[in-house]
C-alpha cells in the first residue's frame, strides 16, 4: 500500500502564499492555516507557485487542488480543498493515485456543540445552539467591521473573537477607506493588512489587538522608510552619474589626443613617400669610386726617364 507522507509541517504553511502559522509543541497549526485561508484568499490565486517551485494545480472544476512541480512534471504528496480549508495528504506513487485522493476528499461535517447552563446548585439543563440567532449575530458583527473567529471545527470562537475585536471595527471611515478604489489602484490592500495584524493578534495575545490607526501608523512608517531608502537611491545615482560626467570627459580627451597622433602619423608617412620618391628619381645618379681613382702620393710613385726641365719622375 502506498505510503503517506510522515512530515506534517506543511500544515502549518498557506497553499496560497508565504504565510506561515508555525508550530507549537511539535504540533502544525492547521487551524490557523484554515483560518487565515477563508478569510484571506476568498478568491483562490490558482497560479501561485510556493518557494519550492510547487504551483497549484485544479481538479477539474472542484474548489480542489494538488501540488505540481511545473520543471519536473510531476505532482506532489499534497493536495488541498478550499471547501473546508483542509489539506489532503496523498500516497506516494502514480499520479492518478493521488489525483483520486484528492478528487474522493469527503470534508469533515463540524461538530454542533451543546452548551450547559446551572439551574439551582447541581443540575443543568442542555441548550442547543440556535443557528438562525447565531447567523444574525455574525452577520451584524460583520457589517459592523468585526471579524469572526473560528474554531477547529470552524464554528465561531466567540471569546478569541470578541478579544480579537477588542479594538473595534474602525467605524464608517475605516470602511471607507477599505473600500476606496483609488488606493485599491495604488496597490493599498488595507483588507489585507487588517487581517493579517489580526491573524498576528491570534497566535500571539500579547500583541497589540488590531486597529485602525495601527495598520495607519505602520503605512506611515513603510512610507517614510521608502522615502528614506528613494532619497538614498537617488544620491546614490547622483554620484554615479557624476562619475560618469567625468569619466566621459576624460574618454573625449584621449579621443582628441588619438586623433591628433593619428594626424601626425599620416603626416610622418607622408614625408617618408616623399623621401623614397626622391631617393629612386632616376634623374639623381650616384657615380661610384674605385680604387684606381684615388691617385697616388710621391711615395708610391715609380722613377722614369729623367728629362730637362722636368723633376725626373712621372706617376702612374
């Protein structure tokens, strides 16, 4: 029988982007998991790839999906079922194995808990959960701005969301904004960023609850940040381009001193055609010497006949 994967780390990590519930005691937080997928990715991102190249890939037309590793071709152990917000483990082995795991996936009914109130010192009488006053109650705590907790079971976890929401929903004007489409345009999700200060708030009670002037302040933080690094990027391209002024000019330089022994080259050449031209004009004739030109001193000279009047020697 094919096996299962035995690590259950990824339980604690989003299908649908980098968030991470981490784990307490050993333990993988799926129900922050769950929780942080219903209220965050309402519209599934289908062509989001993990870090680890895993992109999600649809069964069909069932709110299911199973991991796909597009460079290997091959998919993964890991399905996911945004019905209940609950991964599917799948079997090692073929893939249409694991494409029918996740296809068969059944989604866990939630429980219907009962609740106890005393009546008198011993007994209780069991009260069952009115769903139609519940319903009302969510749905005015929703248009109010709150946000509803659940539980494993994905029931409302009434206490985490009354602390959660402590801080209040932010009233008419943080709804506003919420909705503007201009900072819709800009990129400014402050949806987004509301839930996950109060995702934040969940796994640790110590910090601050959400509010509005919160998630404000910490935007006005990020800008001035960004402005400081633009202004720092922009000294920083204002130097460079200085250096390159300079450089540029000192390239010209040489280029004008290149040009200029260039010049002189060509003129150098010149002079040296003139010269061979002169040097094999057939006009200019080089009469060679010989020995027997060069005359001789008295030494060398041979006695002759003496004769009047001469000195009594003739050269030869």
């Amino acid at each position: 029988m094919p096996r299962l994967p035995e690590d259950t780390s990824y339980k604690s990590i989003c299908p649908c982007c980098p968030y991470s519930a981490g784990e307490k005691g050993g333990i993988s937080r799926s129900d922050h998991v769950r929780r942080h997928v219903k209220r965050v990715h309402k519209e599934v991102p289908w062509g989001y790839i993990d870090p680890g190249s895993w992109t999600l890939q649809r069964i069909g037309t069932l709110n299911r999906a199973i991991k796909y590793n597009p460079s290997t071709q091959k998919y993964g152990t890991i399905g996911f079922c945004f019905d209940c917000a609950s991964y599917i483990p799948c079997p090692t082995g073929r893939s249409e194995t694991k494409i029918s795991v996740v296809t068969d996936h059944t989604c866990k009914v939630p429980k219907t808990r009962e609740r106890k109130v005393k009546v008198g010192a011993k007994s209780s009488v069991p009260i069952v959960r009115m769903t139609s006053n519940i319903d009302r109650i969510e749905a005015s705590l929703k248009k109010a701005g709150y946000s509803i907790e659940l539980d494993d079971d994905l029931n409302t976890d009434w206490d985490k969301t009354f602390r959660l929401n402590k801080g209040g929903g932010g009233g008419d004007l943080w709804a506003t904004l919420k909705a503007h489409p201009e900072l819709k345009e800009k990129g400014i999700n402050l949806t987004r960023e509301e839930d996950e200060m109060r995702e934040a708030y969940a796994d640790d009670p110590d910090e601050v609850p959400f509010s509005p002037e919160a998630v404000l302040v910490q935007k006005l933080i990020n800008e001035h940040l960004s402005t400081k690094r633009i202004i720092a990027a922009n000294s920083k391209v204002a130097t460079l381009k200085l250096e390159v002024d300079i450089r540029e000019a000192e390239i010209e330089r040489l280029n004008r001193l290149l040009k200029d022994k260039e010049e002189e080259f060509e003129h150098m050449q010149e002079q040296l055609y003139h010269y061979k031209k002169e040097r094999n004009d057939p006009e200019l004739t080089i009469t060679e010497i010989t020995i027997d030109d060069i005359p001789l001193d008295s030494s060398e000279c041979v006695p002759i006949k003496k004769n009047t009047g001469e000195d009594g020697y003739c050269t030869q």
